[in-house]
C-alpha cells in the first residue's frame, strides 16, 4: 500500500438513509466507502476485507454497536481496528464511558457534524496507512537483514578461502624452501635460485594481501578521495572483467567530500558496477559525477541486456542484497536511488544531499590519468 492507494471504509447502521448521508459527508476522502445494514453484514465483510476505520451505530436490531464491537475485538485481525461509535439515543456519559471500555477510538453525537467526522475519519484512515506502510518497510528490513548475514557469511567463507588456498599456501613453500636454503646440504650447487623463488613468492603474497585489504576498504579513499579511489577501482575492473569503463566528472578537478557520503558513493558505485560485471554482459560502462551547490549525482550506465520491471520498482521479493544494500545506503543520508532501463543497457541513478553533510577539510584533488 502506498501513500496514494486508497483505504476502506466500513459505515454500519440499519438506517439506508444514514448510509446515504455519511457516504456523502466522507466522499471527498477519496476512500473505499463500504456499506452494511446489519451486524451480521458488518461482520462477514470484515472478515473478507482490512478496513482501516469502521463507523458503528449503536442503536441497531438483533446485535447492537456495543455487542458488535465485542465479537469484533475478540479477533485478532482487528485488535487495532480505529472504530467510531455514532448515536443520537445513548448519549450520556455512561454511554460514552461504555463505548471507550470496548475499545472505541471516538463517540460522536447525532446531528454529525459534517467537516468533524470527515476530519476525524481522515486521520484514522492515514494512521492505518501509514502503519501499513511501516509494517511493509519492517518486513523488506528483516528480510534484508537475513540476507545481508547470509552475504558476510558468505563473504568472510570467500576471503578464508582466498588466504589459506592463495596467501597460506605461498607461505608454506616459502617456509619448506628455506628449510631447504638454510639446511647444511653439500650437494646444493647454489642458494641464489632458490632465494630468487621466494622473493617471487614473497611479492605475490603481498600482493594477496594489499588486494584483499583493498576489496575491504581502497585505502585511496581515506588518503587522496572518491575520484582517485574509483579510478582505481574502475582501472583493475576493466581489465579482469573485460568492460571498457569510462568515468567523467563536473568538474573535472573533482573536490573531496564528507568521508561518510565518498564512502556510500564508492560502495554504491562498486556495487552498481559489480552487478553490471556479473548480470549485464555488457561490454561498456560510464561513471558519472556531478558536484553541484547542494547534492551530488552519480550515475552507472551500460550498454547491456536491461533490467526487469520488478527490480526497477524494488519489489521485494524481485531485489537481492546488494540492490536493497545500495538503496539503503543512499536512503540514510536522505538521497535516493533510481534505476531504470536505457534501450540497451541499464541506468543507475543516485541523488545525495550534501547540505546536511559537513564538507571534509581534507587533502586537495588528485588527478588519475
């Protein structure tokens, strides 16, 4: 449900005329109005149907409002139901007193006032909107995190497995060979080979290492700023991945930032970039910032095979980790992220505020060529 679908209505009285007359009163609402004569009637819509407010008369035959309202709380469906008692019979405060023992949110009082009931309604109505919504959000971010735990789970596997099968078993040849060098071996010829071949595999274990850290976080980063760091990055993805990737920037001296908001850019871009290497099969890329008074925009685009409708919504259930993780990112600076697809290939869109974002104080630009 979102903030332009509309919510039902119940108005339950065994007068039609009534009827007529609040379905006139709350009609400008935009609502789904719903209509029952009878508790019985009442009661066998609700169960069908999720209404957000239900207006009760009290005074009705066979199951009075009062009565109604019991059955009504006793499920759990509706323990939070808004309902709104109207009499023009009960109306002392006893009566009133009873009403909001039953769990009634308002009693009103015949004549009804025509702008109080459709005030009164209209704030229920978008409570339970707005609830709806929450739960919605509740669930995507349950879901998210599961997923998300399950994606370190699997990250940190990947990386274990990266250092024992690449950087472990380097260090222990390195060990054995110089076992070998240091060993009183009279039939050794000579050490330098031997030496030559650790150093060899003493430099790609470093190098395991440095590219390890820098998956983790590009120490470019922290030291020269987003520019340098994505021209880094976009350097080695292009030559592993086999995609010609361009970056522009405006302006061209592009200025460091916050190192919140260079984080969540870079992280954005990596992930936009990573979806583009794994689902894309593109064989071009662009990288575009732009630094203007109070936001900055970055934007992704390939040349691939496009993105289905579902995931361009974000609907749950369509979306991964990693598109959930960027939306996320980009949502708690007070941004947003859009994607959508270019007829060929796939845009990715990102808007962040900075002027709530102090500026950093850092290091100036540095230029990647």
């Amino acid at each position: 449900m979102t903030a332009k679908e509309k919510v039902n209505i119940l108005m339950v009285d065994d007068q039609p005329s009534k009827l007529l007359s609040y379905e006139v009163i709350l009609g400008e609402l935009g609502e789904n109005l719903v209509k029952a004569t009878s508790g019985k009637e009442a009661l066998e819509l609700l169960l069908k149907n999720d209404f957000a407010v239900v207006l009760m008369d009290v005074s009705m035959p066979e199951i009075d409002g009062f009565e109604m309202v019991d059955i009504i709380r006793q499920h759990p469906r509706f323990q939070k139901t808004a309902i709104i008692f109207i009499s023009a019979v009960h109306m002392t405060d006893l009566d009133r007193l009873k009403g909001y023992q039953r769990g009634a949110v308002d009693y009103i009082s015949v004549p009804v006032v025509p702008e109080l009931l459709r005030a009164k309604v209209s704030v229920f109505a978008e409570l339970h909107r707005k609830t709806h919504q929450l739960e919605l959000l509740n669930k995507e971010l349950r879901r998210l995190s599961g997923s998300l735990i399950s994606s370190q789970d699997e990250e940190r596997r990947r990386i274990a497995r990266e250092l024992h099968d690449g950087l472990g078993q380097d260090l222990t040849v390195v060990k054995i060979m110089l076992q070998g060098v240091f060993r009183d071996d009279p039939l050794a010829k000579s050490k330098q080979p031997a030496v030559a071949d650790i150093y060899k595999l003493i430099d790609g274990a470093l190098q395991q290492v440095r590219s390890v850290s820098y998956l983790l976080h590009p120490p470019l980063l922290d030291e020269v700023g987003l520019r340098s760091a994505l021209g880094w990055y976009l350097d080695g993805l292009s030559k592993r991945g086999g995609i010609d990737i361009t970056m522009e920037t405006q302006p061209q001296e592009f200025p460091r930032l916050a190192p919140e908001l260079e984080t969540t850019l870079f992280r954005v871009i990596q992930e936009a970039l990573t979806n583009v290497f794994r689902h894309s099969r593109a064989s071009k890329a662009c990288v575009t910032l732009e630094r203007k008074e109070a936001e900055i925009l970055a934007t992704v685009r390939d040349n691939g095979v496009g993105i289905h409708d579902e995931i361009s919504e974000f609907r749950p259930e369509s979306i991964g980790v990693g598109i959930g993780g960027m939306r996320q990112r980009v949502k708690e600076l007070g941004g947003q992220l859009a994607l959508r697809n270019a007829g060929p290939g796939t845009i990715v869109d990102v808007m962040i505020p900075i002027t709530s974002i102090p500026s950093a104080d850092r290091a100036v630009p540095v230029t990647v060529t």
